[in-house]
C-alpha cells in the first residue's frame, strides 16, 4: 500500500506547500477514467488474456491453500492458521484489483464510478493493511516457536493465534478509514484522469476541487505506518530468530528453523520490498515513467497474492506430503479398480 500524488493538478508554493491549481471547471464528475498503460494500447487483449490467467491462478492457488488447510487437521496449528488468513488476504487483495483491469483491457470500459471507486480504494487498503499485520503474525509465531520453543504451546496456542488473526483483521480494517472518509467527503470536478489502473488514495484525493495537502500528508503517515512499523518489528524478531537458530547445537534442529524462517521470510520479502522501494523512490525524488509507476503498482499488489500459494505448497514440508499422499492415492484407483475387474 503506498500513495502516489501526481504533479499536474497540484502546484507547491514557495514554502513547499501543496496548493490546487487553479480549475474553472466546478460541475461534479461522476466517474473516473482508468489510463492504465499508455505505451501498449495496440495490444489490450494480451493484457487482458494475461491478467484473467493471472487472476485464476491466483484464484485456484489461494482457495488451494485455504480448503487444503481447513480439511487436514494435522494442518491445525498456529503457523497455519495464520497462513490460511494470509491467503483469504490474498484472495481479496486479488479480487479487489483484477476484474476492472481485465474488463478495462478486454472490454475498453475504463471508466469507474465515483462511488465505485472510493469502494475500491477502501478494500485495496484493507487487503493492504491486513496483510501487513499479518505478516507480523506470523514473525510473532516464528519468535515464539523458534527463542521458546519449550513454552511455545501455552504462549501461542490455536485460539490465540485465530485471536491474533482476527485483530490483524479488525485493526486493517479500521486503518485506511480516516483517510478513505476524507477523500470520501471531497468535491470531485475534474480533471478526472487516474494514472493508473486502480484507484489509488493519492492519485484520486490528487483530483479533488479543494486544497488536499493537509489529506495527503495524513494519507501518507497512516501509509508509513502501516508499512513501516510492522516491517521494523518483523526485521528485528527475526535477527532475534536468527541470534536463537546460531546457538541450536543440533544441527537437524538448525537446518528445519532456518528452513521453515526462510520460506516465510520470502513471503515477506515479496510483499515489503517493492513497497519499501516505492516509497525511497518517492522520498527521494526518483523520476519514473508512467508505465514504470503502474507497473510498480500491479507488481506489488498482484505479485505475492500469485506466489505464496507456490511457496506455502513447495517449500512447507506438510503441505507438500500431502499433496503427495493425495497424487499417489488417485493414481492408485485405477489400479484397484482392474484388478476387481
């Protein structure tokens, strides 16, 4: 999650303020229009064909996780627990972003109603917030699991888990409403051009009649800390992990922390870094091409909903067995069945 503020409908003041630029035009809009990428408009069904490939696999990979999950009771432990929010997270990060941009590409509506798009916008950083919160859950679980390992079933039980689960929940869905109600209650009058292929907080506030340099600036911080403070408290946990997994003496002991820590630790990356990268672009002044930004953009927000589900069956020595045990199984029923022929 991270907010973009776009430089032809702001200008700044000799103070560095942000000012509105003068619009004569004051007769409400009623929509959006979505630009999207502007260098690739000879072949629209492409993207369109990709992103529908995209969204389903996603689809399929999440719900996977999730059923695969719920219907495997030795798969009933904290760790997993918090893994099959990750993907109901997912499932609706995904679900938020692709079905516009598929009908945009498929279709050439790219316009969004006004209403619609503030409904977007909200449930984009939901899904954003929730799953930063979550990936804090799931260092907290690893901390535990890993520097107390004696007391990690009375400290991290399934309830506390599913309790811990449910506040990264409520609290995402608190996070992004200051700044979605202050956007809500703004004036709309044009120009009415998304950069982008979502609706994002700073590039629509961006677009509003009144003066937005006090909302953006609260934008901001409400984004910062929703991305910063989680990752901190992550990146130390798992130097604390990593202090913990030196001193294991059992080498087999060592060799499973470091492999489960570093298949969660890629989730991570995959989700933090390229936000973190957005944001030290924007601090610093970095120049990117439009197309680049709503790259960027999708990257982030389609990307780790696509790949967990790979990594988590992969790289999880539970999920992997069964998946195994489930191919073995179905390839053995013909087999029964010729011979009771």
């Amino acid at each position: 999650m991270f907010f973009e503020l776009h430089p032809p409908y702001c200008i700044m003041d000799p103070d560095g303020k942000m000012q509105k630029s003068t619009n004569l035009s004051y007769t409400p809009i009623t929509e959006f229009v979505l630009v999207g990428f502007t260098g690739v408009s000879q072949v629209p069904e492409l993207i369109g064909v990709t992103f529908i490939i995209t969204f389903t696999l996603t689809l399929l990979g999440n719900v996977f996780v999730v059923l695969i999950i719920k219907h495997n009771e030795s798969l009933h432990t904290p760790m997993y627990i918090i893994i099959c929010n990750l993907a109901l997270s997912d499932l609706m990060y995904s679900t938020v972003i692709s079905p516009k941009v598929i009908q945009v590409y498929l279709t050439g509506s790219n316009t969004i109603r006004v209403p619609i798009c503030l409904i977007q916008m909200y449930f984009l950083h939901f899904a954003g917030s929730v799953h930063s919160y979550m990936l804090l859950v799931m260092a907290i679980d690893r901390y535990v699991s890993i520097c107390h390992p004696l007391r990690y079933p009375s400290l991290l039980s399934n309830t506390k888990a599913q309790l811990l689960c449910l506040g990264a929940w409520m609290l995402g869905a608190v996070s992004p409403l200051v700044h979605i109600c202050a956007a809500t209650l703004q004036p709309y009058c044009g120009p009415n051009k998304i950069p982008h292929l979502y609706c994002e907080y700073g590039i629509v506030i961006s677009l509003s009649c009144n003066d937005v340099f006090f909302f953006f600036q609260l934008g901001s911080t409400i984004a910062c800390l929703i991305l910063i403070c989680p990752f901190v408290l992550v990146v130390l946990s798992y130097l604390r992990i990593t202090i913990s997994v030196l001193k294991i003496d059992s080498s087999g002991r060592r060799m499973k922390a470091v492999y489960t820590c570093s298949t969660q630790l890629l989730v991570i990356s995959i989700y933090f870094l390229p936000r973190l990268f957005v944001y030290i672009a924007f601090v610093s002044g970095m120049y990117m091409p439009g197309d680049v930004r709503v790259s960027l953009g999708l990257l982030y927000c389609l990307l780790p909903p696509l790949v967990n589900p790979m990594i988590y069956s992969f790289r999880l020595n539970e999920i992997r067995q069964i998946i195994a045990k489930a191919l073995k199984i179905k390839k053995n029923i013909p087999v029964k069945i010729r011979m009771q022929k």
